[in-house]
C-alpha cells in the first residue's frame, strides 16, 4: 500500500513540476528585465554599445566668480557675449541610443505629469514678452526606459551647463592642453600635487567659476571640447559648439545620453576621473560665487534625493538643470529652457516628482516593472524545483493516508 502513495505523489510532483513557471514582473534581474517588445534590456543596451545599468562608486573641491545673479531680471553666465545668439528652432534626429517609449507603470505616471507640467508652462505665457519653452528628457538607467517631452529632441543654449563638457574633457586628456589642435586620449595617474588646469576644473564644476571656465575653454582647444565630446559619446546634431562656449547647444536628449554615457564609461573616461567628475557634481555648494543660488532645479526639486546636478542661465533667455540621482545614479535627467525664470525650472521638475523623490523600489506599486506584464506572482511559484519539492511532501503524506485507511 505505501507504493500506492508513494507513486501517487511522485504523479502529483511530475504534474506540478511540468507546470509552466511564473516568471517575476521584473525578469528576474537587469541582465533580463522584458521590453515591450520582448527583448532584454541588457542586450538592447548591447546592441547600441552601452554598458547595463551598473552602480557608481560613492565618494566628494574653493572659491570663483560666477557672474550669475539669483535676482537680477539680466544676468551672465557667459564668459564674453555681449550680445545673445540667436534661438536655434532645429529639431535633431533623435539620438540614435535613445528611444523615447513608456514601458512602465512608473513611465506612464512621468511622462503624464511631463506633459501636463510642460502644457501648463508653456499655455501660462511668458514672463519676459516671448514664448517660453521647455525641453525635458528623463532615463531610468535601470529599464532602460527613456521619457522625452514634446521638445526632448530640440536644441537650446545651454550656459553654464556646457562645462560639464569642458571638465570631461580635461580629464579625458588627463590634464594635457592638446599641442596639435587635437584632442587625445591623455596618460598616467590624476595629478596629485597641485595641478592649475585640475583646480579650475574644480572650481567650475562646484562653484560655476567663469573664470577657470575662460581658462580651460582657451587651452583645451575651445569648439574642439565640444566636439571632441559629441564623438566620444554619440551625440546627435542637435549639440553644436560656439566660439563662446555659454552659447554652446545641446538638447535634453543629448545631455541624458551623455551623462549616461559617463557613468558607463562610454566616453573613455579613466574610471578614477568618472569617479571623480561624479563627485564633484555630487558636491555643489549653496552659492557659487557672487553669491548666485545653485539651489535651484533639481536640487531644489527633490529635497528627498542626493542629486548631482550642474546648472546654467543667461536671464532671461535660458535657463538649464541636468545631472542624475537615485540609488546607483539611477536616473539621468535633463530640464533646459528658454524665457523661463529659477522658479519655473524648479516648479516644473516638482511637478513631475511631487513627492520630491523617485521610486526606486522594485516592489513598489509605482516600481519599473514592464506595463505589458500583469503578473505580480513571485517567490516560490516562479521556481519549479521548490513545486516539485512541495508537491513530493505532499505525495508522501497522501501515501501514508491511504496506506492507513488500507489497514483499518
């Protein structure tokens, strides 16, 4: 009789254990997560040469002149315009690495929020007599799920923002002013004693100093930086240079791209200067100097979140926030627009983010997971073998049932 039972629950376990797995909402890890179209996001990522999601090391530089004014209706970031470059009014072809789509629940709640956040800025009329326009381009580095507003893929100026450029390529020449008029690759260690073209770098990154800007512009080959980057990263048309580098063009996608790109070591970056440049956006003070309020955008926007971020104006016709945040760097975003004030910039991010962070828990209702997966089945029933484990008990216990009953 206990063969009765035993066999039995062998039957059961070979039923249970043919039964089609319930894979998890997420994939069961990055290397995996589903597409809308089915495809894995690691190998997606592959295909267009960019590294998967990876997390950052952690880690944390004086004093400058900014020309920037946080009350002032006219002020210059701007190392020697006079004059402000006419609008482009260009739409770029996208870049080719990133593909505006909403694949998540968590996507569908940003870009809805995106767009209502640009429509209400944009119908409210300008401030300063001229239309006011906003370009908003979001990645989750996680999924790979890229948000883009109506202007995403648009040029604007980008002030201040464009050292962010300049200081990549500072380091990617590892402190070495190109002598042929071409930038290379440079060689060796960061510079530990103390270097001047580092510590201008420094000074632009967290204190936006206009000066050590000029410097670096000058002797790292000026135009050439901007193009230098736009190659290593693969950027679209929409980045275009300018003898004075506050005028220097970029859209959010583009600006999103790089970032991502940096963090991934795309732009051949030595990973101690990837580290570092990480860093010293991650270390903005309050104030720049003159007293100008970096506290503004992102920053101001998500109080809940560590954010790296640079920004940039030129009052009133731009104004810029861009870098990333979330555990892991996990998102890289860019705001830029122009006839726009701080407090537009900062109130249209806030709209987006209202509790002033970004879910970066998987679980959570609001989580990346793929919009076209259902399911929310995890833990056992996605694993055959504990099936089979439960089913063979089962089986076992049914045997000795019957074997009992046999007896009486």
């Amino acid at each position: 009789m206990p063969r009765r039972g035993l066999a039995a629950g062998f039957a059961i376990a070979a039923l249970l254990a043919a039964a089609p797995a319930v894979v998890p909402a997420d994939g069961g890890g990055v290397g995996s997560i589903v597409d809308g179209d089915g495809s894995g996001v690691a190998s997606r990522l592959g295909n267009i040469g960019i590294a998967p999601y990876a997390h950052a090391q952690t880690s944390s530089a004086k004093t400058s002149s900014d020309k920037e004014s946080s009350t002032a209706k006219t002020s210059s970031e701007s190392s020697s315009a006079t004059t402000t470059a006419p609008k482009s009014t260009t739409t770029a072809t996208p870049t080719a690495a990133l593909k505006p789509a909403v694949k998540t629940k968590w996507g569908e709640g940003v870009q809805q929020r995106m767009d209502a956040a640009t429509k209400k800025l944009e119908s409210d009329g300008s401030k300063f007599g001229k239309p006011s326009k906003i370009g908003i381009g979001i990645l989750d580095r996680k999924t790979g799920e890229f948000l883009c507003n109506a202007h995403c893929n648009e040029a604007f100026e980008l002030a201040s923002l464009s050292k962010v450029f300049v200081a990549d390529v500072v380091a990617y020449s590892n402190y070495t002013p190109p002598k042929d008029g071409k930038i290379k690759a440079g060689s060796g260690d960061m510079p530990v004693d103390g270097n001047q073209d580092a510590m201008a770098r420094d000074d632009m990154i967290r204190y936006s100093d206009n000066e050590a800007t000029d410097l670096l512009w000058s002797e790292y080959g000026q135009t050439a930086i901007i193009d230098s980057v736009k190659e290593r990263y693969g950027l679209s048309d929409a980045t275009q240079s300018n003898p004075d580098w506050g005028m220097t063009q970029s859209s959010p996608a583009d600006m999103v791209h790089y970032f991502d790109g940096m963090l991934s070591g795309k732009g051949e970056l030595p990973d101690v200067e990837t580290r570092y440049l990480r860093q010293l956006m991650y270390s903005l003070p309050r104030y720049s100097y003159g007293n100008a309020d970096q506290n503004i955008g992102l920053r101001a926007a998500l109080p809940k979140e560590m954010v790296a971020n640079k920004s940039g104006w030129f009052d009133p016709e731009i104004r810029t926030t861009a870098g990333f945040f979330g555990e892991g760097d996990r998102y890289a975003i860019a705001v830029l627009g122009s006839y726009i004030n701080a407090d537009d910039l900062t109130d249209t991010v806030a709209q987006i983010f209202p509790a002033g962070e970004a879910s970066t828990s998987d679980d959570d209702a609001s989580s990346s997971r793929p919009v076209s997966m259902a399911s929310d089945n995890r833990g056992p029933s996605a694993n055959p073998a504990v099936w089979a484990l439960v089913a063979a008990i089962l089986g076992f216990s049914l045997g000795w049932i019957v074997r009992k009953q046999t007896a009486e």
